[in-house]
C-alpha cells in the first residue's frame, strides 16, 4: 500500500509522553509536520499577543536574520510557518523527502534562536496595525465581530484574536517573549507528522529538534456556552448594502449526534442552492443574491450563524423571512426529499476532504483534539447514511433555543439612504 490509515502513538522528549499522529505515505516523496502547542490566542495576556507572537516566529532567525533564513528554506524547498488559532500556537514544517533532514535541523534553530527583536517587532506591529484599520472598512468583518461581541459574550473570543489598535500598541517584547517561552513547552504538545518517513526515524529526529524545550505547564481545553438571550446591534457606514449577520446557541447533549447537526445544517442554509435559507430568501423573495446559515459544532462553543446582504430597503423584510424560515424549520422539520438530496452530497463529497496528506492530517489533529476517534469520518458517514427522517426531525424540534435568534447589522446613515 502507498498510504497507510494514521495512528496514534506517543514520542518520549526529555521525559514527557507527547501525543504523535502519524500516517505512512509514499504517494509522493514529500514529509509534513505539524508541531503543535495548546494554549493559542486565547492564553495571552493582553488581546492579539497570541497572533503577534506567532508572526515574530515566521521572521527568521537573530542569527540569519528574516532574509537569510527565508533563502536558505527557499534554496532546498522546504516551508516552515506558524500561526495561532484560539487555542493552538502551530508550527508547519514541509519538506521533500531529500531535504528531510535540513528541514529539521531549520525547526530547530527557528525554535532555539528565534528573531526576537525591537526592529522585529515594531514591523510586525505595523503591519498588524494596517490589518486592523482595513478590517474597519470590511463591512462583513464589522459585522461579524459585531456578532461575535453578543453571542460570546464575556469569552475570549467576544474580541477579534488579532487585537485592537491600543493592544497591539501596548505589546511589550517582554511579553512576547514570556508567552512564547510559556507556550512553547513539552507538556503542551501534540505532534502530526505524515509522509514518505519511517516512523521510529522520524521520532529520533524529532526528539533531537525539540530536545532544548522545557516541560512546561499544560493547557485545558476551553468551552463556552453561547449567550442564550436574543439581541441585536446596529451600525452605520457609508454603504450602499444592508449587511445582515445573525446566529443563535445551539445545545449540544450528546456529541455522538453531531452528525445530526451536519445534515440538519446543510438542509437549512449551508448548502447555498436548495437549502431553506436561499430557496426563501432569494429564490422566492428576491431579498438577497445570496443567504447562508449553518450549526456550527465541535468547537469550543456550539452555536448557529448565518449572513446576508441585501438592498437597504429590503434589511426589514429580509431579517423577518430569516426568523420564519427558522421558526419554520424548528417546528416541522425536513422533508424526505431534502433528507435524500443532503445524504447523496455529504455521502459524495465529504470523503474528498480527506484525499491530500495535509487535509487528512488536520482532519486527524482536530478528531484529536476534539476526543474523538481518529476514524471519526468514517464512523460519521456510516452514521448519515442510516439516518432516518424521523430521528432528524425529533433532533431539529427538540432545538427550540436557535429561535433566539440575535442580529448584527451594518445600515446605510440616515442622510445617504435614498
């Protein structure tokens, strides 16, 4: 066989038992690395140090500095990115299989001399600052931060992961250096790895790349709970079009029905055509060229969300179809033929997810990191394919909570609507 089904396992670094995720392939004669900490945005101190934090690791070495350390990556094809999420700090490293060894000795200078300077800092500083001022006339990026302050509601998440201006100017190098030196740490680790590699070769290496991280403390996972008391907040800018974000808390008794939420967001407004939202807010009503909503599940809150711009004069209308279809839908549930058609896509579609390395290795790291099997797309299918109308539809009404609906509206001034 050229791949083979990825297992969990550990990796022993200095006396810590790190969670390992490996897949064995040789379709190609490359290797992929996810180096993964627990902690992310949401365990900095001042809001965007988790983000700002990152980009200082994708500046290059003090030694080489961000130039000679790009080209010296660049020279044998080898990729080697960070990021946070709200709850990881992550490492990407990608190779050929030639350069497997280069690759890993490039981590470990990244992670043993990172470019932690003034002048590194201040450019990164700018940069994030010019982020924040475009989002600012992003519409559909107000919008949903908008959304995001009422339905998370005194979390961590209520707040853009990047930051405000005033946070962003009061990030100290100091602090980015305490969170890096408190989130880059042994007991916060999980490893994914997959490619044309041996797995106890890989281990070795591994342990010698990361042999100088201290222990560290560890990190639980977060979970909150949606705000479950409808609300709305309106604001004006100079725009020609209403835009409407909206979501609700969805409650989540048993994780093995979530396969459930699947299917039942995809008939009501993921699916774009045929789906409730669009079949009645464009289609019929002609509100809108395009409306969406899903349930959203899994995360570290469950919740539905959903969007639409539509022409000024038609915001009112529009938002009350939204709450109808809604109503509608919690009431009397689906119909067999929207059962069939979500089946014959889900069933379709959803194993194309997984047909790359990297797409099956970030599906296996977030099965992981959710507690679920690793197999969990298998047994997930397997689970909408013996889905009846009846379980569906008893799963939609027993979910009376996504009638509470709150709206984030962005609305034309007074003196420049028509």
């Amino acid at each position: 066989m050229n791949a083979q089904e990825a297992k969990l396992s550990s990796v022993n670094i200095n006396g810590v038992d790190v969670p390992l995720i490996f897949e064995h392939s040789k379709i190609l004669p490359v290797g992929e690395v996810q180096i993964v900490f627990v902690g992310g945005a949401a365990d900095g101190e001042k809001r965007g140090l988790g983000v700002l934090s990152a980009k200082m690791l994708n500046e290059g070495t003090k030694t080489l500095g961000n130039v000679g350390f790009a080209q010296k990556l660049e020279s044998k094809a080898i990729g080697l990115s960070a990021g946070a999420g709200l709850q990881t700090l992550s490492l990407n490293l990608s190779f050929l299989s030639e350069y497997q060894d280069m690759a890993f000795a490039s981590l470990k200078e990244l992670l043993s001399d990172p470019n932690l300077t003034p002048h590194t800092l201040q450019k990164i500083k700018t940069r994030t600052q010019s982020k924040i001022a475009r989002k600012q006339d992003d519409f559909d990026s107000v919008a949903q931060e908008n959304l995001n302050r009422i339905l998370f509601k005194n979390t961590p998440i209520q707040e853009p992961l990047i930051g405000d201006k005033e946070s962003i100017n009061a990030i100290s190098l100091k602090e980015v250096e305490h969170y890096l030196n408190r989130n880059l740490v042994l007991s916060r680790l999980i490893i994914v790895a997959g490619g044309d590699m041996q797995e106890e070769a890989f281990k070795q290496q591994i342990q010698k790349a990361l042999a100088h991280l201290p222990k560290g403390e560890s990190k639980a996972r977060l979970s909150f709970k949606a705000h479950d008391k409808a609300d709305s907040i309106t604001i004006t800018k100079p725009t020609q079009q209403a835009f409407v974000y909206f979501g609700s808390p969805f409650d989540v008794a048993d994780q093995s029905q979530n396969y459930i939420a699947k299917v039942m967001s995809f008939i009501l407004g993921s699916s774009g055509f045929g789906s409730r939202m669009m079949e009645e807010v464009r289609v019929k009503k002609g509100l809108a060229y395009s409306a969406s909503m899903r349930v959203n599940v899994g995360g570290v809150v469950d919740y539905t969300s959903g969007h639409l711009q539509t022409q000024l004069e038609n915001k009112d209308e529009a938002i009350k179809v939204v709450k109808e279809v809604v109503a509608d839908f919690v009431k009397n549930g689906a119909t067999q033929e929207e059962l069939d058609s979500a089946k014959a896509f889900l069933l379709g579609s959803e194993p194309l997810r997984e047909e790359t390395l990297s797409q099956r290795l970030g599906a296996k790291f977030s099965y992981y990191f959710r507690g679920l099997p690793l197999d969990y797309n298998k047994r997930e299918l397997e689970s909408i394919k013996a889905l009846d109308l009846q379980t569906l539809n008893a799963y939609i009404t027993s979910h009376q909570e996504i009638l509470q609906m709150s709206f984030s509206i962005v609305d034309a001034r007074p003196n420049e609507k028509k």
